[in-house]
C-alpha cells in the first residue's frame, strides 16, 4: 500500500516563504487601513489620503482602501470649502480662491466649491475694476493678472486686462506729449513705443512716433552742402561722377546724411565741400622681358639604373651565400669530430667494463672459496662476496655523456646553417629572376627650352582731386585744402605664339581708356564719401561717448535723450548695450523700433 506523498525540503522553503510574504503584505495592508480610518475618524483628512493610497499600493483591489480614500477626499473637500467660504466673507479673495481651487481638484463631485470658486474669481475682478476706476493701473493689472494666473479663460478678467493696456497705452501716450511739448525729443519717442507696444491702435502713437523720429532726424542730421564740381582739367566724363546726388547714392541710408546743393536749413550742423578736379592724364607703359619655356625634344637610350642596383644586390646575396656554405660546412666538420669522440668514448667505457667484469669474477671467487673454506653457508657466502663492482667505469661513462651532449648541440646548429643556407639559395634564385625581366635599357626624354620675348603693358590713368571742407557758420579762416590722388589702372602680358615649342599666343587684353576713366569717376567718389564719413564720426562721436557714460542710469530722462539720439546715429551698427538699457530703463520690449524698424 502506497503511503502519503512526502513534500520535499526545497517545496516546503517555497511554500512558507510565499506565506511569510502573503501574512506580511496583509498586515501592512491593514496597518494602512488602520492609521487611515483614525486619521479620518479624528479629521486630520490628508493624512488619512495618504495612508489609504499607501495601502492601495499594497493591493490595487482593496475595497477599504477605496471606500476609505473616497471618504477622506470628501471631508478635505467640504473642510477646503469651509475654510474657503470663511476667507471670501473676511474678503481674503486669493486664499479663498486657493482653497476652493484645491477642493475642486481633491473632490471634482463638490458641487459648492466651483460655485464659491467662481464668486472668489468674480470678487478679484471686481476689485480689479475698482482699482481701474481709480486709475490705480498696476493695482488692477495685478488683481487681473491673479484670476488669468488661476483661470487663463475668465471673460471678465480678460476684458478687464485689455482696459488695462489701454489705459497704459493712453498713459504712455500722454507721456510721450508731455514729453514732446518740453522739448524731449527721445523721451516722447521712447514713450510712443511703449504706447503702441502696450495695446496698438487705441491711441495714434504709431504716428507719432514717426513723426518724431522724423523730426530727430532732422535735429541730428549732418548737412553737407557741395556745390558744383569745378572742372579744371576738362574732364567731363570724370567730374560728372562727383556731383552732390551721387555722393549721397554711396553714403549708408540709414544714417541722418543729407548731401545738398542748396544752402543748409538755419541752425544745421554741417559742412561746406568745396570739390575741384584739377588735373586728369593717362600713363601707359611698355616693357619687354626674355621668358624662357621647357619643351620635350625627344628622347634617348639609357642604361637602366635599376639594373645596376639589382646586379649590386644579386652579387651580395651570393657572397653572403658562399660564407653561408663555408658555415655549413665547418659546423659538419665539427659535427663528425664530435661523432668520432663519442665513438672513442664508448670504445673507452666497452674496455672499462669488460676490466672491471673480469676483475670482480676473479674476486668474487676468491672470496666464495675463501668462505666455503671457513665453513660458512652458501647463500651466506653467497651474499657476503657480492658488491664492490659498482662506479668502476663511472669516469668514462660522464666523459661518454658530455661527449653526446656536445654532438646533439653541435647538430642543433648544423640543422639552423643548413636552413639559413636553404633560405639564401632562394632568394639568390629569386633575385636573380628579377634582374633577369630588367631590361637594359630605358628611354629617356630631353627637354629643351626656348626663349621668346614677353610685353607688360599698364595702363592707367590718374586724377588729381582737391576737397576743402568748411564748418557751417564757421567765422575762422577756412581750411587748408587737401589734394588726393585717385588711380585705377590696368595691366595684361602679351606675347606671340610658337605652337611648335608648347606656346599659346597670348593678345594683348587692356580696359579701354573709357572704362579707365568711368572706374576712375568711381573710386575719386569713393573717396569723397570716406571724407564725408570721417566728419560724420565726428559729429555722432559725442552723442555716442555721453549715452554709453550714463548707463549706469539708464532710465533717467538725459541718459534716455541721449541714449535714442546715439542710437539714430548709429543706426548702420547700434550698439546692443544701448538698446538693453532701453529694455531695463523704460521697459521697452522691442527696443530696435527706435530705428523704424517693425
């Protein structure tokens, strides 16, 4: 009868391990259920939460747990609503807000708290209104700004922020005028923008705005009066390049440049640019050079350097190949010496042995006689008699030994020359294989050269052009006038060809003197432009030095003045620490509109 079926140590280990774990999830389980039901029992609602949640960790199917982290967000909810409802009566509006906001979020079926949330919102807009009333802007801007922070689509607080920036706009509008009628230029052009910036199109500061920087312009422009170009050398084609309109043409845009002909408007700043073309001359040149070309021959019959250089090397292959064999053949001549000393050795040992063989049967019966004759037992006597043969030949066995060592080393390197030897016969084979597909001799190309003439031509042509720049409303002696030299020229290299020898005509390529003098036009141009710019550094040069020293105050109303009239001057590269200082001093967002631009 088959008796029960034993379970084995390793099943049992399992068995009570997963029990062990079963019992202990269980207890932290109910020790969860436990602390949560005595938190809610005694209010403390959030505490109660997470010592649910704790044990809907344990097990996701807990039906206490659930019931119980149902309970405990229903008395947070309504406690959150309480307390909610007691700060909207104290007119505490934000913490109110905050705590109902919370309640909707821990209990989303509360039905009171959206309704309270939504009396707290309606409650800071209606003290943002109050604060718009007042003209109190940052106060309602802050109380608007509060209920968009915690509700980004309530109605009432968007309008109310857009009655906000249209009353900063209508402020920073009559900023701007009050601004302009003092004579603050900058300023009023500074708070233009931050009208249009702040809700456009409810006041006309974008108007006016242009209109003022227009009239900055007009106070900061530098006027350069030049007349006409008086043309002392009859150059037509050459003055016409230099009159006022073109000046203008290469001069930056967008810098408050006016190049007139007419007198310059009363109180203006600029200069008078008196321009004369003295003298225009062509220069052309001709120098002839000897050039040499290498050109290909023909070619000749050589011995081939390789050649020579593999025979060099065949023959001492072969050289080191006959000491090689020499080698060999004194280590086989030591080899058979050493042959002949082992035979002699054993020869020796043979002689040694049959001595001592003889030696020791003589003695042995001589001593078994003389035993039996004293009465002793054979097997004793026997015993007795026996030894005293051994290590009679152990000399000539070491010298036997030594003697086969010495033939077994001198073997080893016999094997070793031998295979050196082999290897060296192949690649003397080898060598001499590859000198044998060398042929004897190579073609070799010869070169020539050939010298032929080379023409330089230049042609230029050059213009003396004199510039006198006098203050507007100067009463000292005038400067003294400078005289420049403008110069365009152009070279090419000329020669005939010699197809025969490699060489390619080459025709001779100049500018015409037309195109010469019409460059020439352009680069004296050039010139009076770079005059222009050099007065014109001058004249922002203090606008520039007095904005950068005063922004350590950059919202002051000079540090401003200057800061825009800096800017304008430089408007072909504003300075970025200019425009940051706008940005920090007046807030102004989009700072580079100061130029026009946007």
């Amino acid at each position: 009868m088959r008796g029960p079926k034993r379970t084995s140590s390793r099943g049992l280990m399992a068995l009570t391990l997963g029990l062990s774990l079963v019992l202990a999830g269980c207890s932290a389980y109910h020790r969860a259920i436990q602390t949560g039901a005595q938190a809610l029992e005694e209010g403390r609602y959030e505490e109660a939460m997470a010592a649910y949640e704790s044990a809907l960790s344990l097990d996701p199917r807990g039906t206490e747990a659930r019931t119980g982290l149902t309970q405990a967000r229903q008395g947070l909810s309504t406690q959150l609503v309480q307390r909610g409802r007691a700060s909207l009566e104290a007119g505490a509006l934000e913490a109110a807000a905050d705590d109902l906001a919370r309640a909707m979020d821990v209990d989303p079926d509360n039905v009171e708290a959206p309704q309270l949330y939504g009396q707290a919102l309606g409650g800071m807009v209606a003290l943002g209104n109050a604060a718009l009333g007042k003209d109190d802007l940052p106060g309602a801007e802050a109380r608007y700004a509060a209920v968009l922070k915690r509700q980004p689509t309530h109605r009432d607080a968007r309008l109310g922020m857009e009655r906000v920036k249209a009353a900063w706009a209508r402020y920073h509008f009559a900023q701007g005028e009050a601004a302009e009628r003092r004579g603050k230029l900058g300023n009023a052009l500074v708070e233009y923008l931050r009208a249009d910036e702040e809700r456009p199109g409810v006041t006309p500061a974008r108007e006016r705005a242009a209109e003022v920087r227009e009239g900055l312009r007009r106070e900061l422009t530098l006027w350069v009066v030049m007349p006409p170009v008086e043309d002392r050398a009859d150059a037509t084609d050459v003055s016409q390049r230099l009159t006022a309109g073109r000046v203008a043409a290469v001069l930056p845009k967008e810098l408050p440049i006016r190049v007139v002909t007419e007198p310059a408007p009363e109180g203006g700043t600029g200069v008078l640019m008196d321009v004369a073309l003295e003298r225009v001359w062509v220069v052309e040149d001709k120098k002839v050079e000897q050039k040499s070309h290498t050109y290909l021959a023909g070619t000749r019959s050589v011995a081939n350097p390789k050649r020579a250089s593999a025979e060099a090397e065949l023959l001492t292959l072969q050289r080191d190949d006959e000491e090689r064999e020499a080698a060999v053949a004194q280590q086989v001549r030591r080899f058979v010496a050493a042959g002949q000393d082992v035979t002699r050795s054993l020869q020796s040992l043979e002689v040694c042995r049959e001595r001592a063989r003889e030696s020791c049967e003589q003695r042995y019966a001589k001593c078994m006689e003389k035993a039996v004759d004293g009465g002793a037992e054979m097997r004793k006597a026997a015993e007795q008699c026996r030894g005293g043969c051994e290590g009679l030949c152990a000399s000539e066995e070491r010298e036997l030994a030594r003697a086969r060592k010495d033939a077994a080393t001198i073997e080893t390197q016999v094997q070793h020359a031998q295979a050196t030897l082999e290897a060296s016969r192949r690649q003397v084979q080898r060598t001499r294989d590859a000198l044998l597909r060398l042929p004897l001799t190579l073609e070799e190309p010869m070169h020539a050269e050939h010298i032929y003439d080379v023409e330089h031509h230049r042609r230029g042509v050059h213009a003396l052009v004199t510039s006198q720049l006098t203050e507007l409303g100067a009463e000292h002696v005038p400067p003294t006038p400078v005289t420049r030299e403008a110069v365009v020229e152009s070279k090419d290299d000329a020669h005939r060809g010699y197809e025969r020898f490699g060489i390619l005509a080459n025709p001779l390529e100049l500018r015409s003197e037309t195109e010469l003098r019409n460059a020439l036009g352009e680069e004296a141009l050039k010139a009076l432009a770079d005059i222009v710019m050099q007065r014109y550094e001058l004249h922002r040069a203090r606008w520039v030095a007095a904005a950068g020293r005063g922004q350590v105050r950059a919202g002051a109303e000079d540090v401003v003045e200057a800061t825009v009239r800096a800017l304008l001057l430089t408007a072909d590269e504003p300075d970025p620490r200019l425009l940051e200082g706008l940005t920090l001093g007046r807030k102004l967002q989009k700072p580079a509109r100061i130029l026009g631009e946007g």
